[in-house]
C-alpha cells in the first residue's frame, strides 16, 4: 500500500515572514518525530515559469502573501490522524496568526514514488 501524504498551503502574511520562518525549525522537528512520519519538505514559493522553454524566475514582489508548501508522508493514514490532531493541539493558533487565512489541506495516498534520494 502506498504512504498517506499530506500537502498543506501556507499563505504567510509579509510582515509576519520572519515569525513564520523562525517557527519552522521547531516545527518541522514535532512533525518529523511524529510515529509513523516518512518524510517532510518544505518549500517557500520564490519562483515562477512563464515559459517552460526558459528557465524559471525570480518573483519580483509580494502581491498579497507569500506562499509555503509542506509535503508530511506517512506510512498509514491512522498514523497520520494522531500526528494531524497532535499538530493542531499544539500548533494551529500560533500559526494561524501568521497567514492571511487558515492554511489548506490536501490529503490523499501517494499515486507514485519516485525514490527521493540525495544520491539521485
């Protein structure tokens, strides 16, 4: 069976980017210790591709927010759930506050997997 993945969408009010960013350490280490975690990214939205045949550039200004994307893999969906409610106990006031409006969650099981490996 394949892993339950989780994509949540931070929309992170600008001038609350450097309270965001310096609450990522602490969160990123609950969530890679949760039971069952595989694997966790997270990414800051600094690019965009206007033309797939030329290379991808730089965002030049913040228009209302700036956007982060956490991938949280599991190995069951039951895992998953405690982690979720445990995330959310300890971490959805502190940051709610940060973000334009309540983050969105996107669920599913993994439909493939490309091996990430530092190696490939």
């Amino acid at each position: 069976m394949n892993n339950f993945v989780e994509v949540k969408i931070f929309e992170v009010i600008p001038e609350k980017i450097p309270a965001f960013e310096a609450l990522l350490p602490e969160v990123i280490a609950f969530q890679q210790n949760c039971q069952g975690c595989q694997r966790l990214l997270v990414m800051k939205r600094e690019y965009t591709i206007n033309n797939p045949e030329k290379e991808p550039r730089k965002l030049q200004k913040i228009i209302k927010s700036v956007k982060y994307f956490a991938i949280w893999e599991f190995d069951t969906r039951e895992n998953y759930a405690a982690a979720c409610h445990a995330f959310f106990e300890k971490y959805e006031r502190q940051i709610a506050r940060l973000l334009i409006h309540p983050f969105d969650i996107h669920l599913g099981y993994a439909a493939a997997d490309a091996g990430w490996s530092a190696e490939a």
